[in-house]
C-alpha cells in the first residue's frame, strides 16, 4: 500500500486547550514570592500579567479551558497545520521507523509562538491594557507578539538580546513591519540594562536580562503589561492545540505515537506536542516516550538543578522551582537563539523529576547536520532550533534500524529557518562549534540555589 504523505488537516479547530496540571497526581510546588517566601497567590500576579492568564497560570482543577471564539478566529488563518508523514527521511535514514512530523513553521510568522501569543495579546486587550512588553531571543517571539498586538491594537516594547539583534536583524524588521518598536537588550534604557552593562560593558545578552529588562518596563509603565513566549504555565496551555490537532491527525493515519519530541527552550512546544499525549499515558492507557531536545551548550534539563530560582537575571520576578542553570548563567551563542534560556518551567521539572518525560542534548554541529539532511529529504528549512527535535528523530530512527523495530515517531517542527540562513552560511563555512558547558561552571552557577 502506498503511503499517505500529507495527513489532511481535521476541518475543526480545537475548542478547548488541555490544561495538564489539573491531571496530574504530583503536581508542582507553587511559586514563590522572593520578598516573604510565601506561595504566590493569583492576585499577586495580576500586576505583572493579565488577569486571565494570572487564573490560568494557576488553575490545578480544570482539564480543558475554552478557545475564546475572537482567538479562534484568528487561529483559522493557518490552524489546523499539517501533519507530515516525513517519507523522505524515512528513506535517507533507511529505516523502519515511520516518522512524523507537526508542521507549526506554517504560521504567518513562521513559528508555533503565535499560538500562544494571540491569546495572551486577546485577553489583555480584553482587560482594557493598552500597552505590552515582552523579550526576545532570536526573534520568532517577538515576531509572534508584534502580529498579534498590532491585531489587538496594542502598542508593544520589545527587548531583544543582543546577540541576536545583531545576528538576525531581518527578524527586528519583522517586528518592526507590524509596528512594535524593538530595543537590543541590554540596553540604558532600564535600570537592570545599565546595572549589567556597568558591569560587563560588552555583554551579548540574554534572554534572562532581556526579561528583567520587560518586566522593569511592565512595572513602571501605566497600563502596561508583560507577556512571556515559553516556561510558564498559561503559555505551555495555549500551545496543547498542537498536540490536541496532532491526535486527531494521527487518528487518521491510523497510527499512535511511541515517541514524541519537541525541542527544548522553555518548554513551549515540547508541552504543546507533548500534553494531550501524555494524557493517555497518566490514565494508564499508553506508553509513549516524549523526549525534550535541548542544546549541549544550554542544559537544563539534562544536567541542571532543581531548584527554586528565578526567571530572570536581576530577579525581579517570582521565585520557580525548576530545573536551572542558574540565573545569571550565561550560555553560549550559539544559533537556536530560541533555546538559550537557563530554566525550565515548573510543570517540565516536576514531570522530568518524576520520570514521565526524557531529556537529551545535542550539540550544535549535529543539529545542523540533521537540518541539512532534513532541508534535502523534506524541502523545509528547519530552524536551528527545532532542529534539535529532527536530530533527535533521526537518533531515535537509527536506534530502530539497528534494533530492526518498527517505531512511530513524532516531532514538532516549531518553525522554519528561512531567517536564519546566516546560520546555515557559519555552518557550511565550517565556522560553527560545539560548546559542552563545564560541570565547575554549572556547580558556580547554581551553588546559591538550594535543592529541591
Ligand atoms: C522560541 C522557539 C523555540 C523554543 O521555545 P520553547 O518555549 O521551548 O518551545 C523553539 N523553536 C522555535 C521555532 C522557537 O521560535
């Protein structure tokens, strides 16, 4: 029989999202408060975040929590995306393995973040905010935010780390072409900018600084409000329309997964794939592995420490207990932008504690061989990012050869690379290099925190 490569895309949208922590037996110790060490209270977030993504960021009790109707709407421009029998690799790789991939580069901005970001920019326009503010690392974020704010008729502030406002200035163009005004980060703009440039005058950035840099703004700006792209709770929610699309979409291929895997940065798109499988396996109904890929240079997950830590550099924000490099840890530049963060959301964390996800790192060469390998097979320009979750696959897919299994395999493909092409020159150049994070700078870096 021959193979359907495109499985069609289910006509219906997803009415509700999957809110797992309502599901789950052991459930994350709360965020706290760094002034008092008290668990955070809703309310306590209501400065900082909109009033429904402060409900959702700690509701433990509903499963499934409405699409509003206008997100939907928008939601329609390019959901449901396509699921993809990667057919192509499957041949390269000379496997068994059948491999499938959710296509989420196909959104207006070329990456899965907008998922979230419609919905975050819906309620605070809801909610009679005016102003957001927000990081970015390598762009696709920011990209994501501006769109959605500029449909809101919200004004939005972008702090982008600097290495990439260097690195990707095509993406600042995005941004800007949707009409949010873009600062490289860190910047003399804020206190905690100056405070770390007065310290390290040539510093890159990044994404921790960059947050500390937002949230100073969000605090000190009326009407304003700070809005994250990954790690917490609401935003992990609004992602699950990938996984929740991606189990119909596997329905009529006629397969299930036993191998699901995302990328991992914060945590967005591996919870977005991941969830709404997980589900079935916390009911006891499947077995699935999910697999977070993240970077050598940057991991958490792999080898950092639980621990209560902040999610910024200056620590202005709540306390979470998560694995973390430590917040002032300073990964390298390397080209997945996206994934230069150094903690790993709470739900992540408690999940990866208790043994229901995997993590592995890749270095940075590899992820750029399976990219190209990827880019020839499949005719899509993976970004540097997700390419992390396609070599991942790829491992996953020799293993099965070896071991002569038939596997399926699915992995998010969060976007494509099509900005990123700079990259892809340093690589075929032979310019790139893998960087393994010494175990000493690690232990400094999170000496302070104490363990979970
Ligand atoms: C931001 C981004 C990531 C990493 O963020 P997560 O929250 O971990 O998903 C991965 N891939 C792409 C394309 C991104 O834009």
């Amino acid at each position: 029989m021959k193979t359907k490569k495109f499985i069609l895309p289910e006509q219906e949208i997803p009415t509700a999202w999957y809110n797992i922590l309502a599901e789950m037996k052991n459930k994350p110790l709360p965020m706290k408060n760094p002034k008092t060490g008290q668990p955070m209270k809703e309310e306590d977030l209501y400065p900082l975040f909109s009033r429904a993504a402060s409900h959702q960021e700690m509701n433990d009790t509903d499963a499934w929590i409405e699409i509003p109707e206008e997100v939907r709407e928008m939601y329609k421009i390019w959901r449901p995306t396509p699921l993809v029998r990667a057919t192509g690799l499957e041949r390269a790789l000379d496997t068994p393995a059948h491999i499938y991939f959710k296509n989420e580069s196909v959104s207006p901005v070329g990456s899965h973040k907008l998922n979230s970001a419609i919905a975050q920019a819906y309620y605070c326009k809801q909610e009679g905010v005016t102003n957001i503010t927000t990081e970015t690392g390598a762009g696709q974020w920011g990209a994501a935010l501006s769109m959605a704010a500029k449909h809101f008729g919200l004004e939005l502030a972008v702090y982008m780390v600097k290495v990439s406002y260097n690195q990707k200035p095509y993406r600042r163009s995005i941004m800007e072409t949707y009409g949010a005004e873009v600062i490289a980060s860190p910047s003399m703009s804020t206190r905690a900018g100056k405070d770390i440039i007065t310290k390290n005058p040539t510093y890159q950035g990044s994404l921790g600084t960059a947050i500390s840099e937002a949230v100073e703004l969000a605090m000190t700006t009326p009407n304003c409000k700070y809005v994250l792209g990954s790690v917490l709770n609401h935003v992990a929610l609004h992602q699950t329309v990938i996984g929740l699309e991606a189990e119909k979409q596997m329905q009529m291929a006629g397969e299930y997964p036993d191998v699901v895997i995302g990328c991992f940065g914060g945590g967005s798109n591996f919870s977005g794939i991941s969830f709404p499988f997980l589900r079935h396996n916390l009911a006891g109904n499947a077995e699935t592995r999910f697999i977070a890929a993240e970077p050598e240079s940057c991991p958490k997950l792999t080898r950092g420490k639980l621990c209560y830590d902040y999610g910024d550099e200056a620590g202005y924000t709540p306390l979470i207990p998560m694995y973390s490099l430590g917040h002032n840890f300073a990964p390298a530049n390397i080209h997945a932008g996206g994934l230069r963060y150094h903690g790993a959301g709470s739900i992540i964390s408690c999940l990866k504690h208790d043994g229901l996800i995997e993590a592995m790192d890749i270095p940075q060469l590899e992820t750029f061989n399976a990219a190209t390998l990827f880019a020839r097979a499949e005719g899509i320009i993976p970004a540097p990012e997700s390419s992390h979750a396609i070599a991942s696959a790829i491992r996953c897919a020799l293993q099965a050869r070896e071991e002569g299994r038939r596997q399926v395999i699915l992995f998010n493909l969060s976007g494509h690379g099509l900005i990123d092409m700079s990259a892809y020159d340093s690589y075929f150049a032979g310019d790139l290099n893998n960087y393994q994070v010494p175990d000493s700078e690690i232990a400094r870096n999170t000496a302070p925190l104490q363990s979970l």
